[in-house]
C-alpha cells in the first residue's frame, strides 16, 4: 500500500491596499457614507487645568486645557471640546444632560483597505475595516471603530 503526502500551501493573506487621508477630498467617492448623529446623552464638566485622556479612537492622547469642557458619556468616558463647537453641536435634554443635534457623516472602510488618518490633534490614527473614519464639524477626521459606532451613533435619513 503506498500513502501519497499532499503538501497544501497556505494561502497568503491578501495585502491591503493602503491608503493616507489627510482631508475629507483624500477619501474615495465609492466609499459607503452615512449621515448620522450621537444618540446617547452626556454631561460636561469644566477642565481641571490641562488634562491628558486616552480614547478609543486614537492611539495617542488628546490634552485639555482651561478653555475646553469635558464631554463625560454614561460608561465613563471623557474627552475634551472646544466650548464653541460644543454650543453649536449639542443641546440640552429636557431629562437633563445634554444630546448632539449635529449631523455628521462617516466613512465605512471596505474589506482590504487600510488607512492612515491625520487628526485633528496632529496625530495619525490607522484604521481599517470594518471601522469608520468620522468627519467632524470642521471636516477633521476622526477614527471610529465599528463598536463605538453601534452603540453611539444613529443612522439619521
């Protein structure tokens, strides 16, 4: 009886395409877009002199000063804002706290494709599918990982 051995050759994954987005002109225009707005209520608090914070969506920390308030979500996190971008893109809720009325829209990354984001902060975030690259009032960019965009924000038509 003779056993013949078949050798399988594993299959390389298939290199991403890369991709560096330095303003929302770098982005393709295939690319899924949606608009969509917070639905989860926060609270501020003023800055306690400058501040670091570490977010999910940057692999760097952002830094607060007197100037800024602080956007503090239910679980916890907070992050810093502008006090003018905050009065344009929030309001109060009528139970208390505040909710984003602001639009803004996100980028779904396809399959395969890597991307480089340059920060509002001057960071590089990288980020790929299946997470987003948010566009902020400003048109600043912004990584959002494809969790964060489930549980925070709403598909507005």
């Amino acid at each position: 009886m003779t056993s013949t051995n078949t050798f399988v050759r594993p299959v390389p994954p298939s290199p991403k395409t890369r991709y560096t987005v330095e303003t929302i002109s770098d982005i393709p225009v295939n690319w899924e877009t949606f608009n969509v707005r917070k639905k989860t209520k926060v609270t501020i608090r003023e800055c306690n002199g400058v501040e670091t914070f570490t977010v999910p969506w940057s692999e760097s920390q952002l830094t607060s000063d007197p100037a800024v308030d602080i956007i503090v979500f239910s679980g916890g996190l907070e992050y810093p804002c502008k006090r003018e971008i905050f009065e344009k893109t929030y309001v109060a809720h009528p139970e208390g706290g505040y909710i984003k009325t602001a639009q803004t829209q996100i980028v779904r990354i396809p399959v395969g494709v890597a991307v480089n984001i340059a920060t509002l902060e001057g960071d590089e975030a990288s980020v790929e599918a299946p997470d987003f690259i948010a566009i902020g009032a400003k048109g600043e960019l912004y990584a959002n990982t494809k969790q964060f965009v489930e549980e925070n924000l709403e598909v507005v038509q």
